[in-house]
C-alpha cells in the first residue's frame, strides 16, 4: 500500500492568471467550459459543435496535449436562489431543498508538455520534480504555444454554442485539491493506494478506460438516437457518449486525453506496421482484424487532408462511500459502453494507480503507447460530452428540469435583451393540459417581483391566487347592464389632459367610430381639434354624454369653427353612431358613469377584469376592451420605469370578432413604449385566424410556452416557424400524474433558445392554482368562512392528509 501526501509533493510549481506551471515541467491553460442544456440539442447541433472542436484544435501545434475533464458529483440541492418570503415561495423553497441531484461541471485542459515527443515509460512517477529545461516562465516556446491556444479558444467561443473562460488561481487550486482529497467534503485527507482499490478519506475509486482501438465497435459518431424520448414519428437525439455523462446519476470524471500527433511520422509507422502485419497475417484472425482497421485509418488519412492522427485516451474514474457498490457503478457503465458497442478495458493494481494519479491535468502527458487508441481527431470528438445541467439565470420565474425536476430559473423577461427584443408570451394547449395553471404560476411570480398585473378573463381563473393578496388586487367583474366605473374623458384638473392623454382619446374615439386601423393623419388631426375644443369650454363633469350633448348643441358650427372639412370629421356620423352610447341608446349603461372610479384600481398591483358574462356580445366587449385600455393608459402605464403585464385569458373567445383582434393588437404597438409585455392564452394556434393583425401579433411574441397536445403540432410549427428540433421537443413531451412526484411538461421558447421544461410544484401551490372542479369548490368554501385564503389552503391540505391516513 502506498500513501500520498499532497502537501510534500504538490503538482503545481507555479500559477499566472490561468496558467499552471507543473513541478513536471509542463505548461498547463486551464479552461471551465460553459456548454449547452441536455435535451437542447438536435442532431445538427452536436455536428455543428463536433465540427467547431476540431477546426479549433487542428491547427495546434504537434505534441499538445487536449485534455477535458467532465466532474460528476452527487449533492443535494440547496435551493439558495429560490425566494422564500411569501406563503408560496416558502413552501416551493421547502418542497425542492435538499433534493438529490448531480453537479456536472467541465474543465479543458491544454498541455505544452517538457516532453514534446510524447513517449512515456510504462509507469511514470507524475509527483517527480523535474529541474532540467523547465518551463519556469512565460519564455518564446510559451509564448508561441499560447498564442496558438488563445487562436483556438477565440474560435471555440466565437460559435454559437460552447464558450470557454480562463479559470483563476483560486478555481485551479480548488479543482486540484478536490481531486488529491477524493472529493471529500469538510476534511484533507491522503491517498491512500492498495491493489484492490483506491481509497481517499471515505471514497473508493475504480477505473474503467478504452486504451487502445480494439476496443472500438464499428460505428462512432457526433450523435445518436435517444431512445427514452423518441417514438415511431420522430427521432430525438443525444450525443454518442451521453448516456455516460448526466444520464449515469453516480459520482464519476469522464477524462478525455488527445496527444497531437505528426502525420507524417504516423503515416510512415503506420505503412510499416501494415507491413508487419501482413508478413504475420496467417498466425491468427486477430492480427487480421488489426492490419484492416490500421488500413481503415491510413485510407482515411491519405483521402482526408484535414484529418489529424492523434493518439487518444478516455478513462472513467467512479467513486461512492460504499466500496461494495463500486461494482454495480462498474455493471452500469458497461452497459452503457456496450450500448455504443465499445469495450472497455478495466485496470487493476499499478495499472488503476497510473489511471487515476494521470488524469489529472498536469500529468496528463505521461500515458504509455500502450494506454493510447491511434486515430483521426475528428473520430476521438465524436466521444466529447457536449451538453450539461440546465442553466438557472440571474434572476426569473422558476419552472424545473427533465433531469431531477429541480428549480430552475429562466428569465423570460430579459431586461438586457440578451435572447429577446419583445417580452411578450403566448400559451398554447387544449382544454385540461393546464394552461390556466402554468399562468398562474408565471403571474404569481412576477407579481412578487413586483410586477404590475392587469388580467382580462373570461374564465375566473385567477381569483382564488389573488386571494392570497387581499390589500393588493382589486377584482372588477361585469353584471349585465352595469358598467365598470371608468369614464376615459374624467379629468381631475387641466394638467391631466397632457399631449398622450389627448392622443389616446382621439384613438379611442376613431375605435368607437369604427374608424379601423388606417385612419387618416387628417382624421387624427380632425377629432384632436374636437377634443381640445371640448375641453376649453366645458370645465367640469366630462363623459361622453357631455361630450356627444356638446357636439349636438353645435352641430351647425363646429365645422366652420374649427376651421376643418367635414370629410375629416362627419357631425353626422359622430352623433349617428355614438347615439347607442348615450341617453337611453341601446349600450349607454356602458359610460353612465359621471365620476371616474379608475382611481380604485391605481395602487392595486393586481387588477382582473372578469368579462365572463359579456363573452359572447361582440360589441359589448369590444367596448369593454376599449375602457379596459384607457383605465391602463392612465393608471398602470403613466410610470415608464413600472414593469407591467397584461393577460388575454381565454383570448380565443375573445377572438370571434374581428375589432377585439385589432384593439389587441393596439395593445401590442402600445407595449413596446412601455417597461412591459403581454400575454395571450389559446387552445390552439388555429384560433388566431390567419391574417396580417395576428402575424403582426405572433411577431412581436418572443417566448411561447407549449403543453401538451394530443392533435399535435404542425400548425405551431408552421405559425411560429420552429425548427425540426423544437417540433421533435414538442413531440417529446410526457406528463406523470401519479405517484410523488407529479408533473407537467411544457416546451419553452426565449427567442431561439429552446427546451423541455417540467413543472411540479408543493400541494399548497398546486392547490392555490386550482381553477375548477371538487376541490377548488372545497377551498372556496373554506374560505367563505375563514375569509383568509392561506388559512383556506392549509386546511384543505391538512384535511386530505387526514383523510389519506385513515384510509
């Protein structure tokens, strides 16, 4: 047995920036590298970064050493980032904390080595020091090879997907001593190396490791089929070695090694090997079989003039607490390896020790021919892990990933407009996928980031979760032949009636008109005229009573006065069709209302117009929408800096008639002056009729949200022009709604990031979302009583559970 102590034989020499000095004489860049989402990627993808690897590492110089180091470990999340002040973000942050999950991070390594030739002994001492010829310094040889690297780096992080950032001293240091101390927490300890195993505090390692070309089936390639997610009609793909990476779930360090080889050298010792091979071809099938695929490689290299001989090493190093379940780690990764018909080679002894003491960066370069695969560059990062854990940004609304269902959070607002230039989203699903549930889940969110909430619904989806908030939400709901209180004409004082103030009049106006959306620059003009003629005389008590009776009264003047030709303003016509507005016209209890009460709604953060009782009335609405807007114009949107959404829920009723679609779309040209973004809710995208109003609407809506849909997606693919890979995302989507982990899945798309994303969240939650059946009646009749939805929610919950243990 043999022990060692880091401290008295440390690696590293010296560190500058984010290069080490190894006490072996070589020069080490060291590189995290940020790599994208599992499951984001589609067979181009993996292509495309397979093809961004090799253009940058080709070019570097002859006996560089690439080594990338992929760390697994298992954790329990912490939930750091998770809110935990209100009701609901507590109960999430208690649900998800402590949730066993695995870290996955991803470190490149790039070696000038003291040793250029590359040809280790068998068994090399990486601890020796070496003195002679050191590279103690930034010399010329340095220099050049750093250059050569930071060429490489800049091409890696000039694609669209990977990016590599220069590690500090601290973070080398820290992966160091991580590695030495066996990934134990909380203590150092020493390596401790016996025959059977290795041992480092209270880890065993084993290794398993693909040495040499024998081990190879007869296939490598970028990527393959994802069975778990791909059906009859659809392909979902993974990279080749994914199923040894995140998919494993056990502590582990995949090591990639690449010696730069020259060609020429290779070619030459290749040819003669081919030679040797042949004279002793008839002594055995395995000679055979090893001449073919060294011819295999020299066809290879004299067809391809990009290709590059390297030799290569990937090894698996795996640890747990348990030495006993070393074996069953051992069992899985077999399995994965003979999934991609590769064969492992599995060290023992002196062998394991070499191993694992060598992949670590610095002592990289001390493999033995007989530890390396010769072959072409391309065919060695076709066995790259290419993706990682889902990324959580800065800041933003919490839904969880495809791996653990984990908290993850998505900035799907995107102040910087890093991926987006419009914030506005849309959902999509079919009735009872929960389209209402994922946008309670949004708002609910937003609204305790202290974003201002107007929801327009006709389908009472949002009461009970605004109940959770008595001070802050206000619910204005319609009763036949009631209006809501909001006169747009009111103003308090004259200063009220600013430049905006009159704009937005004159538009509400021609809208009431029936004007439509191309209304003349003269028209405009024409009724801005009317209104400040209006004001200038009539002082107190303003409606649009008070406005038509104004109009009336000098009907046989007002022409003239104004200086303005009829065909720009029609007195006909104005007074003709707003004659149902007013006195006893057929829509007048709409704006029978003398004193404005759109005050009520000015510091409420949460304001939800239930129009439910109205859905069906094509003018009624659309007049309803109109208020609605000129309520927001005045209240929500007077403070730029004030971030806001607003809600179309159940937009497809909504919908029928042509003037809502148009006086939505206002809302779309009006939200881009504003810190502000909106959002519509629809079963299907066929229920936005195909038409240049909602391809101007379905532009300026950067992120969608899919549920489930049984019909499929064609028509969500050809709307919103998604790519092969969104509609194979799509197609992959699976709900489980049993068991103790309930969720759903959703697609989300920021701009052109995409991905599958879960949501599962705790009772209480689920509960406040409840938008009908048994049990939100129960939690709305608790809560007639309690009048305290919080209360209403933990009784109903305690009750289930009383009710689960008794049965």
């Amino acid at each position: 047995m043999k022990k060692i102590n880091l401290s008295a034989y440390h690696p590293i020499l010296s560190i500058e920036q984010h290069i080490v000095f190894a006490s072996n004489g070589n020069v080490v860049l060291c590189y995290e590298v940020d790599l994208p989402e599992i499951y984001s990627l589609s067979s181009t993808d993996f292509e495309d970064i397979h093809g961004s690897w090799f253009q940058a590492f080709k070019s570097l110089p002859t006996g560089t050493v690439i080594h990338k180091q992929d760390i697994y470990r298992k954790t329990a999340f912490d939930a750091k980032y998770i809110p935990n002040e209100s009701f609901l973000e507590k109960t999430t942050y208690r649900h998800f904390k402590g949730r066993e999950c695995l870290t996955h991070q991803s470190y490149l390594y790039l070696t000038l080595p003291l040793d250029k030739a590359l040809n280790a002994s068998k068994f090399t001492n990486p601890f020796r020091r070496v003195e002679k010829g050191i590279h103690k310094q930034l010399d010329h040889n340095v220099q050049e090879f750093i250059a050569s690297v930071n060429d490489a780096v800049s091409f890696i992080n000039n694609s669209r997907k990977v990016s590599l950032k220069p590690l500090n001293e601290n973070q080398i240091l820290n992966v160091c001593d991580a590695y030495f101390n066996g990934f134990n927490e909380g203590f150092d300890t020493d390596i401790q190396l016996k025959k059977s195993a290795i041992e480092i505090g209270e880890n065993h390692f084993d290794v398993l490791a693909v040495n040499s070309e024998l081990c190879f089936g007869d296939v490598v390639q970028s990527s393959k089929t994802n069975d778990k997610f791909t059906s009859d009609d659809f392909v979902f793909h993974q990279g080749f070695i994914d199923g040894l990476g995140l998919n494993l779930n056990e502590n582990h360090t995949i090591n990639q090694i690449i010696y730069l080889d020259d060609k020429h050298k290779w070619r030459k010792l290749l040819d003669k090997k081919i030679e040797e091979l042949n004279k002793s071809s008839n002594f055995g099938t395995q000679n055979k079989f090893i001449q073919k695929k060294i011819e295999a490689i020299v066809a290879k290299i004299n067809e391809d003039d990009s290709s590059r001989i390297i030799r290569g090493h990937l090894n698996i190093i795996f640890w747990c607490p348990e030495a006993g379940r070393l074996n069953t780690i051992a069992s899985k990764i077999k399995t994965e390896f003979k999934e991609l018909d590769i064969v492992p080679y599995y060290p023992k002894g002196e062998e394991r020790k070499h191993y694992f003491l060598n992949s670590y960066c610095c002592f990289s370069s001390n493999f033995s021919n007989e530890d390396l695969y010769v072959t072409d560059l391309k065919h060695a990062l076709c066995l790259y892990i290419n993706n990682s854990n889902y990324k959580s940004d800065e800041q933003g609304i919490i839904f969880n990933d495809r791996q653990y269902n984990i908290p993850v959070l998505k900035d799907v607002w995107d102040e910087r407009k890093k991926r987006i230039k419009a914030r506005n989203f849309a959902i999509f699903a079919p009735t009872g996928e929960g389209k209402s549930f994922l946008a309670n889940n949004i708002l609910r969110q937003y609204f305790e980031k202290q974003v201002r909430l107007v929801i327009i619904d006709l389908g009472g989806s949002y009461s009970k979760f605004a109940k959770l908030y008595p001070n802050d939400h206000i619910i204005l709901r319609y009763k036949q032949g009631k209006n809501l209180g909001i006169n747009p004409f009111y103003i308090s004082n004259e200063a009220d009636l600013t430049l905006e103030r009159l704009e937005d009049l004159a538009i509400f106006l021609l809208e009431l008109l029936a004007e439509g959306n191309q209304v003349s620059k003269a028209k405009e003009v024409a009724i801005k005229k009317v209104l400040l003629h209006y004001y200038k005389h009539v002082r107190l008590n303003h409606s649009l009573a008070s406005l038509y009776q104004f109009i009336d009264d000098k009907k046989d003047s007002l022409i003239e006065e104004l200086k303005i030709r009829e065909e720009h303003f029609s007195v006909y016509n104005f007074l003709h069709i707003l004659s149902e507005y007013v006195d006893d016209g057929l829509y007048s209890f709409l704006f029978n209302v003398s004193e404005d009460q759109t005050y009520k709604i000015e510091d409420k953060q949460m304001i939800v117009f239930e129009l439910d009782e109205v859905k069906d009335n094509k003018e009624i609405l659309s007049v309803m929408l109109k208020l609605i807007k000129s309520a927001i114009q005045r209240t929500i949107w007077r403070n730029r800096s004030e971030r806001g959404i607003i809600l179309f829920d159940e937009f497809a009723k909504q919908l029928k008639f042509d003037n809502v679609l148009e006086s939505v779309e206002f809302y779309y040209q009006a939200i881009r002056k504003q810190n502000g973004a909106i959002g519509i809710i629809l079963q299907s995208i066929n229920q936005l009729p195909n038409n240049s109003t909602s391809a101007s609407i379905l532009e300026n809506t950067q992120v969608i949200y899919s549920l489930r849909n049984e019909k499929g997606y064609d028509e969500l693919q050809k709307r919103l022009n998604l790519s092969s890979h969104d509609l194979n995302q799509l197609k992959s989507i699976r709900n489980n709604l049993t068991g103790d982990r309930i969720y759903t899945e959703m697609f989300i798309k920021i701009g052109k990031e995409s991905n599958i994303f879960r949501l599962e969240v705790p009772k209480e939650v689920f509960a406040a979302y409840l938008t009908d059946g048994k049990e939100s009646d129960r939690i709305m009749r608790i809560y007639e009583k309690t009048n305290d939805m919080k209360e209403a929610i933990n009784t109903f919950i305690n009750n289930y559970k009383s009710k689960k243990r008794e049965s």
